[in-house]
C-alpha cells in the first residue's frame, strides 16, 4: 500500500512524491514527449537510409555530404543510421514510461463492484482487471460472449477476466447490458 510519503524515481532523472501525483504526471508526460519523438525520428531516418532515399533525407534537412556518409553501406553492404540496440534502449525508456503513466492514473481511479443475482462484476484498479464472476457455470453462447469480448477464463479465481482499459471497460459495459437483458 503507499503512502503520501512514497516516491515515484523518473527514469533520466527527477523524483516526485506521489501525493502530488498530478504534478508527477505531468512529469512523466514531459519525460515521455521526447523519446516518443527521437524514435519517431530515428524509425523515419533508419526508413529511408535503408531505402536509399537520399531526397527524403535532404528535405529532413541533412547536408549533401551528410546524406553520402548515411547513405554508404557498411561492409555487409547495409545502410542504418541508428544500430537496432539504440532504438530497443529508448523503446525500454518508454515502456518504462508509460507503465508509470498508467500505474499514477490508476490510483485516480476507484474500485467499482456490481452484484447481479447471477453474476459478479468488478473493476480492480489497482490490478489493472475488469472480472465477471458468475453464480453457475456460463452456458456455451455466454462463453463465446465473453471470449469474443476479450474475457480470458482464469480457472484459479473462477472469473473471466480482461485488462481494464477503455476498450474493455465499453466491452464490459456492452456484455453486461446484454447479460441483465438475457437474465432477466
């Protein structure tokens, strides 16, 4: 459980306390904005290096002479501006990120239980599930229901369990207008 005390480390420097969690939100988004845009940038220039596509490298803004050295091929006769080791470490940087960006906009978010005479519905914001648990086994069309809707059969908990998201809340949402029509 945390505290109004924790921390929250950013990756590339900088901490925040989590009970100013907007301020550390903004944080992270700011921290996010520019290794978003370097790998944008490094996928489009590593695109046309391998292309070979010297007029989309000058319109970037390279030099003549900048465009000849990227444009020469290695000795396995390969052109790449940026090694692949480079994008997967800022690719980590973001995923990283972005975990943190979701994990602070969890702690917005409050748990949400509904109690059907024949199912059970929860939204656990802290684990990141939406879980229906059903009073008796699903019929076989229910089941498909729930595996067309993204619900994953977690035999341990008895649920069907899906990531809470925007897509899965709307498809729990969905399911469950069309669960209390076919119940009752």
């Amino acid at each position: 459980m945390r505290t109004q005390f924790d921390v929250l480390t950013i990756p590339g420097g900088g901490v925040a306390r989590l009970d100013a969690h907007q301020d550390a939100a903004d944080l992270i988004a700011a921290r996010l904005a520019k290794p978003e845009a370097v790998r944008e940038r490094m996928r489009k220039l590593n695109t046309l290096v391998r292309n070979r596509n010297a007029k989309g490298l000058k319109r970037l803004g390279y030099a003549d002479s900048t465009v000849a050295r990227l444009l020469q091929p290695d000795s396995e006769n390969r052109c790449a501006f940026h090694t692949e080791y480079k994008l997967r470490t800022n690719y980590q940087q973001i995923v990283v990120l972005r975990r943190m960006a979701r994990e602070l906009e969890s702690m917005d978010r409050i748990n949400v239980s509904i109690d059907q005479e024949d199912y059970h519905y929860r939204e656990d914001a802290s684990a990141q599930t939406i879980s229906f648990r059903f009073t008796a086994k699903p019929d076989k069309a229910l089941r498909a229901l729930l595996r067309r809707a993204g619900f994953i059969l977690r035999p341990s908990r008895n649920t069907y369990e899906r990531t809470l998201d925007c897509a899965g809340i709307a498809a729990a949402s969905q399911l469950r207008d069309h669960l209390n029509k076919w119940m009752h």
